[in-house]
C-alpha cells in the first residue's frame, strides 16, 4: 500500500479504480478516462493532486535565492500574488524539476513541486538555501484540488458563501493567486482549460471535494488528466524532460530567463553553450496511419533520429497524437515505429487544444 491523500477515502466511496503514481495510491479514472476528459473540456472537472508538494521559502533574501535557483527570473513578478512557471536546473542544464513559484510577499514565496521528485527537489533547495538564509519548509499538510473546464470558476465560486472572498478569486486573472481564510487559491492548472488549484487542510479538502460533486463537477483521473495536459502541449517530468535534458530541447526554452545578463543561475552557462550548439527540439506530431503513439517510439526524418516522449489517443482530436525530441531541422514529415512497421506522422506545432478549441 502505498502513501494516501485525505481524500484517498472518497476515491474509494466513488468507485475510483486506484493505481500507484510515484508511490501513492491514486485514482486513474471513476469508470471512464473517455468521459472525464470531455467534462473538463466542456463544463467542470476536479482531480485530486495532493500527492503534490507545496513548499513555502522564507526569508528576506528569498527573492535573490530564487532568482539564483531558477532559470526563469522571479524579479518578473511585480506584484503579490503573480506567479511564474520555471525549471530548476542542475549545473549541466538538465531539468531537476519544472515548478510554479508564486510570490506572496517580500520575505515568503510559495512553490509546487512534482510527486516523484518532492525530495530531491527539498535537499537541493535546502543546500542552496543556506547562503540566502531561506527557511524550506514542505507543507505537507495541505491538500490541493485542481478544478478545471469552462465551467470550473463559476461552480467553485458558488460555494463561498462570503462575497468579498467570492469577489477575489473570480478577479484573479490567470497566473494570479490568493490567500483567503480557509484556503491558497490560484488561477492556474494543467489541462489547457480555466480554473482553479486549491490548497487547503486535509479536513477542509474532503468538505470541498464533496461540495464540488454536489455543484456538479466530476471526479477525474490520473488517466485523463494525462490526455488533457499532453492536447494542451504541457511538457510531463520524467517524460518530455528530466535531469538529461534541457528547457531549450523541451520545449520551455521560453522559460528561461537570459536577461538580464548580469543575473547568475544555476545552469546559466550550460545553456548559453547549449543555445549555441542546439540540435534536438521538441515537436508535436499527429499520425497519419494506423496506431496509437506511445512514449519512447523512434522517430525518423531526413534529419536523423528522435524519440516520442509522450503519446496517446487525443479524445478531443480523435486521433493519435504525440510530443517528440527529434533534430533541430526535422521537416514536416517523419515516421514512427510503432510494432516493427515506419507508420507516417506529421509534425505541427503544440498545443493541439486550448480552451476546447483544435488548433492543429
């Protein structure tokens, strides 16, 4: 058995089929990823992601810590609550994590980390935090609900009952987060729809989660949360990038903060060799024959070699669609091995859906 979130016990209460995702036990679908998906795409879906960290740093020189942390540049938040979506890197360039930072106040900031890497992401935070005199501290008290779909705002609205809080979250404009009696709320998420992510108590959790399902809004699964976020051409750690790989062959290059030039992060000159060297990219592909995409599938282009690093059956697009590292001058026709045949894709630029639209 593994580790289990407070909401573990509702999961179960609503027929979830439960897997293990970097040892917790979660839910991958409530009887169907297929319906899932197109809920969050058309009306409002929630999913469990405490198995996710929050960590707040503390400090006066929090700002400076962070600003040397992280490839993007905090200094970009000009006011509280802002938030900014950035790698944390390795001295080699290479991807420790892909985290969101939001910046509360002069000496605190809050961040989220992946599952799977929460404790090294902790220990290289720690050792690098020393200097900054940070305080790291995991809030491994809290929960957090991630609503989504075009309806999300408004359901999860409905249920404050005071209206100044109700007045704050629906004025927060994306990327944006607020602090309320109860609960961490951010305009953010992961499946290229509107919404929320709401951090709050175990016990304040479980109320909200049953308050939601009450609105209307359906319980989803790993499974389709994995669909959503790779049609929104969200890269997913461990897949699309890892400590092998850097924010500018996965595509997040946009995330990396070159100005100003007197600012040092760590990784800083790995990737100042490595934009001048660059040869792999990431692409989005859409098969042309027969099959179903798959990570680590070769890749084949006049070229050179690549790979899939994530693919699957897009329930939006009705089709097979994928992210792929190839060579930085891959054309716009390649090929995929999928069982020992060379089935033809195309490569187009990602996202694939936002906002329920098609865009590819």
């Amino acid at each position: 058995m593994g580790q289990q979130t407070p909401l573990y016990p509702l999961h179960v209460r609503e027929g979830a089929r439960l897997v293990d995702f970097a040892g917790w036990d979660m839910p991958v679908n409530y009887g169907s990823q297929i319906e899932e998906h197109h809920a969050v795409r058309t009306d409002a879906g929630m999913f469990d992601v405490s198995h996710m960290t929050a960590v707040d740093l503390r400090g006066v020189r929090v700002r400076d810590f962070l600003r040397y942390l992280l490839a993007n540049d905090v200094a970009k938040l000009s006011a509280p609550g802002k938030a900014l979506y950035s790698c944390m890197l390795n001295p080699q360039g290479g991807i420790i994590d892909d985290l969101i930072t939001y910046g509360m106040a002069q000496d605190w900031f809050r961040t989220v980390v992946n599952a799977g890497t929460t404790e090294k992401d902790v220990a290289w935070m720690r050792e690098h935090a020393q200097r900054f005199g940070v305080e790291v501290v995991p809030r491994r008290d809290l929960c957090i609900i991630a609503v989504q779909g075009p309806h999300a705002r408004e359901k999860a609205a409905n249920l404050l009952s005071d209206g100044q809080a109700r007045h704050k979250v629906l004025a927060l404009k994306p990327f944006e987060a607020v602090e309320l009696d109860f609960a961490f709320v951010a305009r953010t998420g992961y499946t290229g729809e509107d919404g929320f992510e709401v951090m709050l108590d175990g016990k304040s959790a479980q109320d909200l989660w049953q308050q939601l399902l009450n609105e209307g809004v359906r319980p989803c699964g790993l499974g389709a949360r994995d669909t959503l976020r790779l049609e929104a051409g969200m890269c997913l750690y461990g897949q699309d990038m890892n400590e092998d790989t850097t924010p500018l062959e996965s595509g997040l290059g946009w995330t990396v903060a070159f100005e100003p030039a007197e600012r040092d992060f760590i990784g800083r000159q790995a990737l100042a060799r490595a934009r001048q060297l660059g040869s792999r990219k990431l692409v989005g592909l859409l098969l042309e024959g027969q099959g179903v995409l798959r990570a680590h599938q070769a890749v084949r282009g006049d070229a050179g070699q690549g790979e899939v690093t994530s693919g699957t059956f897009s329930p939006t697009l009705k089709r097979s669609i994928a992210l792929a590292r190839v060579p930085k001058d891959c054309g716009e026709r390649v090929e995929v091995n999928i069982r020992d045949k060379w089935v033809p894709a195309r490569v187009v630029k990602y996202p694939f859906v936002r906002h329920g639209q098609i865009l590819v």
